[in-house]
C-alpha cells in the first residue's frame, strides 16, 4: 500500500544492515517488498539457500507521524519478546532489533517469516463453519495475551504516558488524537473540544475497568495469517499499537464485536453489560478518529479515502451523545 511513513531501502543498503545483524558472511539471494501495510516497510528476504527471513522498517524521523505512532517500533519488540516466553500463540521470533540508525536513518528489525495469507485476501472464499472456525481460534489465542496483565494502564514502553486508572489513560489517548488533527486541521465532524467533553461525560463507564491488560489493538483481518488449504490461524502480526487496557478494546478495534464465534471464545459471552455497552462506543469513537486523522497524515493517493470512517464516526458520536443506558 502506499503512504508518505512507507520508505524504500535501496538494495544495497539491505545487503548492509544483513551482513551488520548476520555477518559478513551471509548470502542474500533475494529481496522482495511486501506491499501489504499502511505504516512501516518491510521486505521478505530469502538468505543462506532457501531461507525467508522479514526485514521491518520504521518510518523516517523526517516524516510526521500521530503522536501514539511515534517510536512505536520499540513497543512491538517488547511485546512481541514478551509473549514469545508467556503464552503459546502463533507469532514470530525476533531475530535481530536495530535503532542506532547508523547505516540507514530508520529503526529495522528482522523476524522470522510467518507462512501462510492475509485473512482479508481470501475471507470472501471461506465458507461459514471455516470462518467460525479460524474466529473461534483467534478467540482463544487473543485471551492467552489479554491474560498478561499489568500494575499500569497505557503506553508499554514510555512511562510518560502510563497511568494508575483507565479513566485517565483512555481521555489521554483522545486527546492526543484531537491534538494530531489540530496540528494539520483535519476537519472532523463536531469540534475538537464538545468530542473530548463528550467521552469525558462518561468517563465513569471507564473507570469500572480495574485490571490492565495486554491488548493488540489492531486485530482486522490483514494482521491475521491463515493456512489457505486448510484454513487455520498461522500467524499474528503487528503488536506494535499494543498497550495495557480494557480487554473490550480487541473486537471493537478489531471489528469482532459482533462476530459470535470470536466473542463466546474470547470473551465467554456475546451480550455487554450496559458499561460496556458505552465503553464499546467510546472505543468505537476512538478507532473512527484514527481512521479519519491518519488519512490526512498518510497522504494516501486515493480520494475520498477517509469518507467511510467520518460516516461511521459520525455514526458512533451520535449514538453516544444519545444513549440512555
């Protein structure tokens, strides 16, 4: 996909943090760019015969990014280095983790390449108990990381922005967001200050949250990898929006809320509590913002490419500001 935090490696350039992880020793035979992603750059690399390794690059420092995307690069590698000794869920091993930004100006890590396909290349092909299946299990794996708590909300790497109640990490993490679109005016659908008011309103819904917990964040169907011929999960991908929250963060943001296999696998259950009835919207309303904002930061080089997200925006604040629950 393309977007402005995207930077093409020359292949040389390659050739040269390989041989700094690996040693001067190894042998590239091929490097392919992975088109699939919105943020950073990555590239299969096939070395030593015929061994697929992945190459993740980082945005440039040149380039503005949302404030929550900053050096998040740092957040997946302590997660992903986290779960590789807790839980028993399909991801990939980090191999080697670079931020001097010596050779090239961007962080880069190397993981192992996780077989299998996106879930949104074949979703469409798949038949109802397949679909129940792979969901069911998804369910399962994304309970083992949520079961990784913490004795703090928020930010996993950046203690700046880690807090005591989730209450306070949630408002923290709006208002960063109406503070990016400031920063470049995006125009959103209410102004900056009545949307901020209006999660705050229900900030009590919030703070019946007691228990921190390890959250993905991004679980849509592009950072799932399924086995096509016999369709189950492979892999799970890109932890790096990962933080400690509310664990109902995971189907809202991942667009699970009303998928039943997932939820009753996940969650034990497919109804919500009336707090989580409004906890579900105000993560709704933070999802839509990001969709919304980062189009703007992006440059994505198709129009209109935040139009359905301000329509579902619009949608999620109206049933806010409405709800008598």
């Amino acid at each position: 996909m393309s977007s402005i935090t995207k930077t093409i490696i020359p292949s040389e350039k390659i050739v040269d943090i390989v041989k700094k992880a690996f040693g001067e020793d190894i042998i590239i035979n091929k490097i392919k760019e992975i088109k699939e992603g919105f943020f950073n750059t990555a590239y299969c690399l096939t070395i030593q015969g015929d061994q697929k390794i992945v190459l993740k690059v980082s945005p440039s420092r040149h380039v503005k990014v949302m404030r929550y995307e900053k050096d998040i690069m740092e957040n997946e590698i302590e997660v992903l280095r986290k779960l590789s000794t807790r839980v028993n869920v399909p991801i990939a091993k980090v191999l080697y983790y670079d931020h001097d930004r010596d050779i090239i100006e961007n962080e880069y890590f190397f993981m192992e390449y996780i077989q299998g396909t996106p879930l949104d290349n074949i979703y469409d092909e798949l038949n109802e108990k397949q679909r129940n299946f792979i969901s069911s299990e998804l369910g399962k794996y994304v309970r083992q990381i949520t079961g990784i708590k913490s004795d703090f909300f928020g930010d996993i790497s950046k203690k700046d922005k880690q807090f005591s109640k989730w209450s306070e990490t949630f408002l923290f993490m709006i208002k960063e967001l109406l503070d990016d679109a400031k920063d470049i005016r995006v125009k959103l659908p209410y102004e900056y200050n009545s949307i901020y008011r209006l999660i705050e309103k229900h900030s009590d819904a919030l703070d019946m949250v007691k228990e921190a917990s390890l959250v993905h964040k991004d679980l849509w169907k592009g950072n799932i990898f399924v086995n096509q011929q016999n369709p189950e999960i492979t892999g799970i991908l890109d932890f790096e929006r990962a933080i400690y929250g509310d664990i109902l963060m995971e189907p809202v943001c991942g667009f699970l809320l009303h998928d039943t296999a997932f939820m009753n696998s996940f969650f034990g259950r497919t109804y919500l509590e009336e707090d989580e009835k409004v906890r579900a919207i105000m993560y709704s309303i933070y999802l839509f913002l990001i969709m919304v904002i980062e189009c703007s930061y992006r440059q994505y080089p198709w129009e209109n490419s935040d139009k359905w997200a301000k329509k579902q925006l619009i949608d999620a604040l109206e049933e806010l500001m409405n709800y008598n629950g």
